[in-house]
C-alpha cells in the first residue's frame, strides 16, 4: 500500500521586514515572468542564492574567485504567500538562523517594494563550506564567520 506523507498542521505565515538583519535590492528581469504574469518558483531559489552571495561578497567574507573555502548548497526550501512580477521592485532580507563548525543556516524572505506589506515568499538554504580542492567540510574562516554572527 503506498501511503502519501502527512503535511504539517501548522501553516507556515509570511513575515515582516523587522524579521531580518540584512537586506538586499534583487532587480527583476522581463523573463523571469512566466506565462502565469508572475515570477516562476524557480527564479526564487536564484534570488536567494544571488542576496546571501552577494552580502559575502561585498562584507569581504567570501571571495568567489580566489578563496580556499567554498559554501556547497545541502538543502534548500521556498513557500510562497504572494506573487511577484515584472518590473516590480523586489528587497531580499536575510538572517542566519543556525551556526555550526562548518555550516550554515541561511534565512531569505523576498518583499516587495512597499516596506509595509509582510513577505511574498520565505525559504531557506544550508552551506557547508568545504575546502575548494578536496570539497571536504572546515572550520568557518574567522572573516566569514564574524560576517555570520551579527546575521544571527
């Protein structure tokens, strides 16, 4: 017998700006509409790849091309509470809600332009920073994690 698994009872609500400790202007682009007239899910995922990246990299924490250290995606979640859509005006808020050794729990919630409104959309991702090389887990570089900790 194949059963189908359980949902969770609790529904998952959307949140406000005051939620997060860093923000990031995302600009959408006319093809990330599909043909629904809103921004397809997966476009959503890039967005929150693109905000965490892009706050490393402008902290100095992360150095794409050159550092020893890379952040290698484990896990990675998205719901979805409004749409978004060409040309609106799209800000990434991000917080860190776990810290270990050599990973990372990455909060993102995607807002639209007008500041009052809560959340369109709210995920996660997990980073485990791995030597570039070997792609074996080390300890956070002392930069990065410092980065980190005042997300938390």
């Amino acid at each position: 017998m194949i059963t189908s698994p359980t949902l969770s009872p609790i529904r998952p609500q959307p949140e406000l700006r005051s939620a997060f400790k860093a923000f990031r202007p995302i600009g959408t682009r006319w093809s990330d509409n599909d043909v629904y007239g809103h921004v397809n899910n997966v476009v959503y995922y890039a967005w929150f790849d693109t905000a965490v990246n892009g706050l490393l990299i402008d902290s100095g924490a992360l150095d794409i091309h050159n550092g020893g250290v890379i952040g290698l995606v484990v896990e990675s979640q998205c719901q979805y509470f409004s749409p978004l859509a060409f040309p609106e005006a799209v800000v990434a808020g991000i917080r860190v809600a776990s810290l270990g050794r050599s990973s990372v729990r990455y909060e993102i919630a995607l807002f639209p332009a007008d500041a009052s409104l809560p959340c369109a959309a709210k995920g996660h991702f997990i980073h485990v920073y791995v030597d570039r090389t070997n792609r074996r887990p080390v300890a956070l570089p002392p930069e990065l994690k410092s980065v980190l900790e005042k997300l938390t």
